[in-house]
C-alpha cells in the first residue's frame, strides 16, 4: 500500500502547495483518489475529484470532504484551478488540465500515456497563463513520508478498496467474473485487511 501512496506523493512533492489553493484532480482511480487525499493533508482548502463513476465520487466526498465533478455529466470549470493534477493519461484529459489551470496555475501531468499519444497546447495558453507544466514519474525518497501519512491516519486508503477477497477468490477477480473492482485486497492465512 505504501508503494502508490509513495508515487502520488512524489508528484505532491513537485508542487508548490499553499492552503489557499483550490486544486484539481482529473482521473477517478486509485491514484487520483490518493492524490485528493494528499491534496487535502497538505492543507490545501478545496480540492475537487472529477471523473466518470458516481460510486467513486461519492465515497470521496464522504469520506473526504472533497468536491467532485462527475465528467459524463458536468463541465469542468476553465480557468479555475491553482493545481491541476492529470491522472488519467489521456490527450483529452491532459488537455483539460490546462483548460482548468487559472492563470500562474501548475499543472502535474501523473498519468501514464501511450509513448505515442499526443494532445494539443494552445502555446499563447501557456504563456498568458503563465502556467507551469511539470510531469512525475516514479517515487524517489518518498516511502517514509507515505509511511508516516499512512500511520498518522491522514491518508487512509481503505475505503479506496471496492472488494475484500481471500485466495479462493483471485481466480474469479482475474477471470472478470466479480465484474467491476475498483481495488481489491487479498486476506491471506484468515487475517483481517
């Protein structure tokens, strides 16, 4: 568990975090619900999770007290965001993150594309935005500080975890035959998750 906590606060690491932010995270998985919640123990005031599944949105908001924004269903506000996180990898999304970035807004691009996939940047954008770009890519000297958010309880992944399984049910996980997993945990030797 340590190991994504540690990725996604890597890329927290390369922002320049203040409380009176408002920030964004693009994707709805298991990295960008991490995201929000590192986000928020930064003491960032708002944080807003947009993505595609009603059942992730929800449990964010509460558990977490963050704001979402369904995508299938709502605009994402342009122009609005201090911190923009792209955690999906897609052109589309990576070209929504600066759409919302405001004006001297950062934008961390996280999620993992296609090596051959490309978006579109309106250059003028950037640069009447003053907007700052940056990517993350792995998660250099950040395990002990996954580790002291992890046992302090500020980021608590559980409620992340769609599905609670033990070894007889991997079989049906990998085969598809549980249907939808956000994230499952395998109980090993009858030990509680």
């Amino acid at each position: 568990m340590v190991e994504p906590i540690s990725c996604a606060m890597h890329g927290v690491d390369l922002l320049e975090t203040h409380p009176y932010q408002k920030a964004l995270v693009l994707g709805d998985g298991f990295e960008g619900q991490l995201f929000a919640q590192i986000l928020k123990a930064r003491g960032i005031h708002e944080v807003t999770l947009a993505g595609r599944s009603d059942e992730k949105l929800e449990n964010n908001r509460k558990y977490f007290g963050v704001k979402t924004i369904n995508t299938t269903k709502e605009e994402i506000p342009a122009d609005a965001y201090d911190i923009v996180v792209e955690a999906v990898g897609l052109p589309a999304t990576q070209e929504q993150a600066l759409a919302a970035a405001a004006r001297g807004a950062q934008v961390l691009m996280f999620g993992v594309g296609n090596p051959d996939d490309k978006f579109s940047v309106n250059t003028y954008d950037v640069f009447q935005k003053q907007l700052t770009i940056q990517g993350a890519f792995i998660n250099p000297y950040t395990f002990e500080d996954s580790i002291a958010l992890l046992s302090s309880g500020v980021v608590d992944p559980l409620p992340l975890f769609s599905h609670e399984l033990d070894l007889d049910g991997v079989e049906d996980f990998v085969s598809g035959k549980l249907g939808k997993v956000s994230k499952a945990v395998v109980k090993v030797s009858g030990e509680e998750a």
